[in-house]
C-alpha cells in the first residue's frame, strides 16, 4: 500500500498524471473518516425523550448521501424536461428540494423494512433499489421500465415498496395493513407510511391512527410538510399545523426534514420505538418542494418567487450535506464535482435510453393485472384484451 501511495504521489509531483481521480486519491490522505455533527433538537409530542442532538457521520455515508440526493435531484430535472419535451405524459408530481426525506428515511431503516407513499415517489423508488434507467424509462411509457410502461409516475413498485399510490391519503390506511402483516408475522420489521401536509386532513388518516394505536401496529406516520397542498398554504387548509400533534393519542416528533442527519437519527428512533412493541408513532418533517405540487402548477401563483429562491440559497440539504462535508474534512470540492459529473452521465445515458426504447405491444395491455390468471374473460372488451399474468 506505501509503495503504490508512492508511486501516485511521485506522479503526481512529476506533472505525469493530471487526472482528478489521482488527485482526489491523493486528496483523500487528508480526509477524516468521520465526524460529530450537532442537530436540531426535534419537537417533541408525548415523548419524554428524543432523538439525540448529535451524531456520527462517516466519510463512506456521507458519500452515499450526496451522490443519491444528486442522483434524486438530477433525475427530476431531467423530468421536468421530459415532459416539457412530451416525452412524459399524463400526472407527474416532482421533489426535489425534499431529497433529505427520502434518502435520511432510507438511512434509518432496513432494506427488509417497507414503504408506503403518495404519488410524489421518484426519490423512494430509486432509494428503495429501482435504477434511475427504471424510473425514467417507466416516466416515459416504455416497456422496460420498472412498472412496464404501464404505471408512469403514480404506480412504481419496488422491493418492500408499494408505491406510489394515486388517491390522496389512500397509502396510510394500507401502511397500517402493512405494518399489522408484519406483526401478524412477527417479522419485525416496521412500515413507513408518508404523506403530505394536504393529505393530513383526510378522514381515512384518523382510522388508521385508531386502528393502529389499538392494535399497537410497528407503523411511522410521516407527515411530509412542504408547507402547500395543490394551491394552498397550509395556514389556509389546516385548523392545527401541528402536524405532529395530529395524531392526538400518538406520540409525535417534529423534524428538520432539509437536514438528513435529522432525518435519519429521528427515523432510527421512531423504528426503535415500533419494534419494541410500543405502537405506532408520528412524525413531521419540515420540507420544502421547489417544482410547483404537479407539472400544472407554476408553483408560484400561491408563494413568492423570493421564498422559493430564498429556501434553495439557504436551507438546501445538499448544500448543507456538502458543507458540512467540506468544512469538516470529509470530501472537497474536486472529489464533490467528481461525483456530480458522473451523476450527470448516469442520468443523461437513463434519459437517452427512456426515450428511444420500445412501449409496450398492444396485445400486453391487460397483462399484468392479476396475480395469476383469472378464470374469466370480461365480456363486451375487444377480443384482444385477455387478462392474464406474467411476472
Ligand atoms: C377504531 O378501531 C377499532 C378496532 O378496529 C374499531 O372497532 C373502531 O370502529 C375504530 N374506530 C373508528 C372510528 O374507526
Ligand atoms: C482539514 O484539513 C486541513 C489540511 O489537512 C487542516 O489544516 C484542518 O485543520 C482540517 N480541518 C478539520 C476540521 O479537520
């Protein structure tokens, strides 16, 4: 190992290597392999305790964490001109400026642990293991996309991940279901139910609390407060935006959700408190969305341009990931911009590829619909819809 350390460093003195790879390895001799970074104290809700208010972050984590939210932010952009391009039709809900939620969730349970969402999905599904070629390829219709080519943004589905749902609210009832399998099983395991800060008020959300306080289901109800619903503040649209209060006779936490340290330690604690069998908890993450709610929304009829620019100068979570990465020696500017050109390659080949692929044959339109093959047919559709299933 000296010797080859030897070797780059006497190229690099004697001009023959240029390369940033050799000089970010030569760079990294002075990297700290981890550091201790205070957080925010969350708010509590029927707590005695909290998450702490400091943590370790790793050098190798931190590098995970900046690449997946470029990755995340990247991929939204590269949505957003798709479907100005029409290459991606229909309903397209985008968060970026919400990366630390995602990836801080990730970061604080286990790939076995499962995951319920709104439509506001993509980052879930390339956290949870769908590659971006999967996702964009399925944004834009095409066959090999993760759900086919026949879900498009709303309807992806990963490993222990159930989307995605299309109906407002709808995926925290069947998170508690998820969360009561698990238990019903004795897996272990808990579920992450998500939804945002317009869905809070939603009837079906107050029967899953009962249900799952009850029954004291291993379920996260995470509120992802980006502060708007579809057009509106949350101040015009909810009595109480206590988010993490709603849940009345569940205990709750409320988040600096723009700070995945924040994120992640809070998640590690509300799934300890699943797991040891002490029910259901709730917790808050205060977000922000920079795209308007969906591809419709300028994003800007019901917030100032200022506030929007104001939120990305000064609370952005990569920004803040990447300064505290460099302030603390963890990474420097070479080795960032290393990684974000190569994030940049990984999604333009994605896009490239999801919008020059095949969509699917018409023959297949009913395919993949049922489990396993139905023992009926549907009368009066056309003779070539034949519901049947492949895997
Ligand atoms: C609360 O849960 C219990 C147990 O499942 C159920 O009997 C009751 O009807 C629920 N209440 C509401 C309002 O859903
Ligand atoms: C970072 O590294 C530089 C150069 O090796 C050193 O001067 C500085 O004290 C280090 N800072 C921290 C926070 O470790």
């Amino acid at each position: 190992m000296r010797k080859m350390l030897a070797v780059v460093v006497s190229h690099v003195f004697s001009g023959v290597a240029q390369k940033p790879g050799l000089r970010g390895l030569l760079a990294s001799l002075n990297f700290s392999n981890d550091v201790t970074c205070d957080i925010k104290k969350c708010d509590l809700y029927r707590l005695e305790e909290g998450p702490p208010t400091s943590t370790v972050l790793t050098r190798a984590e931190a590098l995970k964490y900046y690449r997946t939210m470029q990755v995340i932010r990247r991929m939204e952009m590269k949505s957003d001109q798709l479907y100005k391009q029409k290459f991606i039709r229909g309903f397209c809900h985008l968060c970026d400026g919400q990366e630390a939620c995602c990836v801080g969730l990730e970061a604080g349970i286990n790939p076995t642990d499962h995951i319920i969402t709104s439509y506001r999905a993509h980052g879930f599904c390339y956290t949870r293991g769908l590659s971006v070629k999967s996702i964009l390829t399925e944004l834009t219709g095409r066959q090999e996309g993760c759900a086919k080519g026949k879900g498009g943004s709303m309807h992806m589905y990963g490993k222990h991940f159930y989307g995605g749902n299309g109906i407002v609210g709808a995926q925290v009832p069947l998170g508690a279901g998820i969360a009561f399998a698990s238990k019903y099983l004795g897996s272990g395991e808990v579920c992450l139910a998500l939804y945002g800060d317009g869905a809070a008020n939603q009837g079906q959300l107050a029967e899953a609390y009962n249900i799952s306080a009850l029954w004291k289901l291993p379920c996260v109800f995470i509120c992802e407060n980006n502060r708007y619903g579809m057009g509106t503040s949350i101040e015009r649209s909810s009595a109480s935006t206590e988010y993490y209060k709603r849940g009345f006779f569940i205990p709750g936490l409320r988040v600096n959700g723009m700070d995945i340290l924040s994120v992640r330690e809070a998640t590690k604690f509300a799934a300890d408190h699943c797991r040891s069998g002490k029910g259901p908890i709730l917790m808050e993450l205060q977000t922000y969305r920079y795209h308007g709610h969906s591809m419709s929304d300028p994003g800007i009829s019901y917030r100032t341009r200022e506030e929007v620019r104001d939120m990305r100068s000064k609370s952005d979570p990569i920004m803040l990931l990447r300064e505290r990465m460099i302030n603390n020696n963890l990474s420097n500017v070479e080795e960032l911009k290393e990684i974000d050109a190569d994030v940049k390659k990984e999604v333009e080949e994605a896009a490239q590829f999801a919008t020059t692929a095949p969509e699917p044959p018409l023959e297949e339109l009913a395919h993949h619909i049922y489990y396993q093959n139905p023992p009926f047919e549907v009368r009066g559709t056309n003779k070539w819809i034949k519901y049947m299933s492949f895997s």
